[in-house]
C-alpha cells in the first residue's frame, strides 16, 4: 500500500493524512472549489478537484471519487467519517476497481447500516436491545397497524429511522395520541435524509447514559475491545463533549459492556474499526443502541488513554496484518482525556451554523492538549458541510486535571471573524453537574433551558481579554517570521516555492 486516497475534507482528511505521513505512505486529497485552499488539500502530497460545491455533486460522488483514485494510481481509499464513509454502494465500488477500501466488508456495513438488522445482530450475539419492534415498519403501513405496533412496545417510545444517524428521522413520543404524526414528520425527515422512509419503534429510556465501545478487528479472527467512551452530553441528540473513560463506571461493568460488543462484532464477521454504542440506564443495565461502520469524530480521546493509534492500525488492518496491541493495554485506560467538537456556530443564536471567513487564529497547546484542526487564517468555512473546525482534546493523569487542562487550553483558544461554540465550552466545563460527573443524555438540554437565553460570552469578560492577548501574541509571532525566513538556507526556501507551485498546478 503506497498511496491512499482520502475521500473527505478538514480536520479528518488531515488526520488520516498524518498517519499515512509517518508511515512513509503518499496521500491524494480531493476537493470542492470551495475548499481549493483548505488545509488537507495544501497537506496532501497530491489534491485533485471535484467540480461543484454541494455534497451531491463532490464529496459524495462515487464515480468521481473513483476515477481519481484510478488516474491517480492510488492503492487504496480511506472514507473518514460522515459522507460515504457507511456506504456499502461505495466501499463495493473501491473493491471492484481493485482499490482497497480500508474499512469493513461491503455486506457488513450494508447489514448494520440497518437499524433493525442491527438488532437481530445484537440478539443474536447476545446483546441486551431495548425493547422495541423486531421488523420496520415501512412507509405504506397504515395507521391503525401503526398504533398497535407501538401500544405493544408501551410508552414513552422513540421513532426512528432504520437507515438513520446523527438525530434524523428520530421523534420522541409520549402518549398514544401524539403517535400518528410523530410517526409521519420522522418518515418524511428520514426519506429526505437517507432515502428511506422505513421506521421502527424503541422503547424511551428515562435519562440513559450514552456509553460506546471502540473495536479493532482482524482479518484472522481477532476483535479487540477498547476502554469505553462516555457521549452523554448531547444536544438535540448530537455529540458535544466526550471523554474516556467513562465517570461512574466500574470496572465490572467494563468488562460486560465490552464482551458484548466484541460478541456483536464477532457475530458479523466484522473488521477494521468499527463502534458499538448503547444506552445505560441509572441501574447500571446497558442496551445496544446501534454500530457505526467507521472511525468515530472522537476516537482521540481513546488514542489519548491508550496510546493506540486507531488511524495506523486501520491501514495496517487493511494490509492484512495480524493485530498486535495486547488486550490489557486497550482496556485498562492511562489517565483520563476529554474532548470538545468545535463548530463555527453561535451559541447565543440556538447554535446556529456561522460560516465564514477566519481572520485570525490561536490554537492552545502546553502540557497535554491536543488539536485536530483543519482551519487556518483566511479560510472561509462553507456553507455546504458539517461548520466543525476543530476537536479540542484534553489528557489528565485523572478527570480533574484533564477538565481543568481543558478549562486552560479553551481560555486560550482563539477563532476570529465567525462565531464559534468555544464560549459555550467555558461554561459547560465549570457547571456542577459536569464537574460532578453526573451526566445523562437529557442533562445538556437541561442546563441550557435554566440559562433562559443568557448570553455565554458577555463583553469584557476574563476570556475576550485572554482571546485579545492571544491574537496580538499570534500577529507578533507573524512579523517575526519575514526576518527568520530570510536566515534559512536558501536550498530550503527554494524547496518551498517549488512545493507550492506543484501544489497550485495540481489544483487547476
């Protein structure tokens, strides 16, 4: 495996690209016209254009995506995360151009890309699921049929999709009577978003902790479970805050949680990277939730506690290697990490996306803190993708050092001209219950309705100053750089203009 093509943008594409770096293999990236100068693409060895801008006619474009790797000479294609990275149709396309796909089989992303297909997985391995229907319920059964499905798993329910994720086509229901057009607004949203209208009912779990297992599996028959990581900070069901491992959990119930993800995973011939999610009520009872097919947003914070680096071993994986790591070092955590997702959006406006252009930039670093950015200063962050910029990580020798690490790195942490959920971070970290550990998925939803609209940075505040300290201490820092260049060798320097114009050829 000499070159891989990464077939996604920003911060994971440039993630993906450093392990490929260390490991002495070449990187293709690929892009939209309006990420021509982002980050991954001046990081790549080669880039190469998608014509367009929306999702539809770029990054989700298998033929596109396919006809580069092959003018490319590229080996093998990694997906990252979101865009096709759960698409059996493109991880089948890679394998029969004779690509290798570095993610799991076609026909098992396509089996637990069904939610219900899933489940019987789950039953089958011997998983405890959340009571709920066993089949979907697809978009031409009636109404009347539809009520008595659900009157049978009781309520409160939830209605989700069977080809969903990230909190579409899911609707929350708590009586009877609320059914019928929960059931309608979820399989509109699900057709919209995934082509599918087909639902299926779950039993609503009161104030459930969201608690998943990373795996690595083997093409010779090893799974390894990794320590869990604890998501329950979510709003509107997406991620906000993760840590590992999880605060509360014994180390008993580690052991349970992560035998039955690797029976699940076992149970379907899984390999590469793959996550198994589940919901833990307040008896310490967990339930399998779902499996992502794919490289989790916040799997640093397990390389963080671990020292595994899950991107290595997804190539290695794909190369046919026999995975190495001993079991000991994957589930028993060193010190604690934490991580915060940072998104160009305005926590004072219902965290609206705010794209726009960068003007200026700090990224925190010091004593345990790690930034997977795919930003820099002149960068205008589109309107047509997911608005995250950045993923903050915290390590600590325990949970208070990394909190407190976490509290310093975001005082530091600067993002100019756009909005950013960095103001929201300050004060989610300090808030008791955080503090406290006690988290549950409605804890979020929760803190922000006692805040009633109280803006999260007023003006004047200890952190603006901080900010304001950082970005002259960032301009200084930029005029001294003139002068330092001028001393460098100048085989150096030419090396550089030749990297650049090469970089800006492959553009055009």
């Amino acid at each position: 495996m000499k070159t891989i093509l990464i077939a996604n943008r920003g911060e994971i594409a440039v993630r993906v690209m450093r392990a490929c770096r260390e490991m002495g293999i070449g990187t293709v990236a690929v892009y939209s016209e309006v990420d021509r100068e982002a980050r991954h693409v001046r990081y790549a060895d080669r880039a190469f254009p998608l014509q367009g801008n929306a999702p539809g006619e770029t990054y989700l474009r298998i033929d596109k995506l396919i006809a580069i790797a092959k003018a490319s000479g590229t080996d093998a294609v990694h997906p990252g995360y979101g865009f096709l990275a759960e698409n059996e149709d493109f991880a089948q396309a890679c394998v029969d151009a004779g690509l290798t796909f570095i993610g799991p089989t076609p026909a098992v992303i396509a089996r637990m890309g069904s939610k219900t297909a899933a489940r019987d997985a789950a039953i089958a391995a011997g998983a405890p699921v959340v009571p709920g229907t066993q089949t979907p319920v697809l978009a031409d059964v009636p109404d009347a049929e539809v009520q008595r499905l659900a009157d049978a798993v009781g309520y409160p329910l939830m209605v989700k999709a069977v080809a969903g994720g990230g909190g579409k086509g899911m609707r929350e229901v708590r009586s009877a009577a609320a059914l019928v057009d929960a059931v309608h607004t979820a399989r509109s949203e699900a057709l919209g978003a995934f082509g599918d209208a087909a639902v299926y009912f779950e039993r609503r779990l009161l104030r459930p902790r969201h608690v998943e297992i990373q795996l690595l599996a083997d093409q010779h028959g090893t799974v390894l479970p990794f320590v869990e990581r604890e998501c329950s900070v979510q709003r509107r069901h997406q991620k906000v805050i993760e840590e590992s491992p999880a605060p509360r959990m014994s180390v008993e119930l580690r052991a349970r949680m992560a035998e039955a993800a690797a029976s699940v995973a076992r149970t379907v011939g899984y390999t590469n990277a793959g996550t198994i999610e589940f919901l833990v009520d307040a008896e310490d009872r967990f339930y399998f939730l779902e499996m992502n097919t794919r490289l989790q947003v916040e799997h640093p914070v397990t390389e963080m506690v671990t020292g595994v680096d899950l991107v290595q071993w997804q190539i290695r994986i794909a190369r046919g290697e026999r995975l190495t790591v001993p079991p000991e070092q994957a589930l028993v955590p060193r010190g604690h990490a934490i991580e915060c997702r940072v998104y160009a959006e305005d926590p004072d406006q219902r965290f609206m996306p705010r794209p726009g252009r960068i003007t200026s930039l700090h990224v925190p670093g010091g004593p345990g803190i790690r930034d997977d950015g795919g930003v820099d200063v002149g960068f205008e962050v589109p309107i047509h993708y997911d608005s995250m910029i950045s993923k903050l990580v915290a390590w600590g020798a325990d949970r208070e050092q990394a909190r407190t690490r976490m509290l310093r790195a975001l005082s530091e942490y600067h993002v100019g001209g756009i909005p950013t959920t960095l103001p929201f971070f300050r004060w989610m970290l300090e808030q008791p219950s955080f503090v406290r550990g006690e988290l549950d998925t409605t804890m979020l939803d929760t803190e922000l309705e006692r805040r009633a609209g109280e803006p999260f940075a007023p003006a004047g505040d200890g952190h603006r100053e901080a900010a304001v300290l950082a970005v002259a201490a960032s301009a200084f820092l930029a005029s001294q750089r003139p002068a330092a260049a001028a001393a460098q060798p100048r085989s150096s320097t030419r090396g550089g203009w030749a990297a650049a114009a090469r970089q800006a050829a492959l553009r055009k």
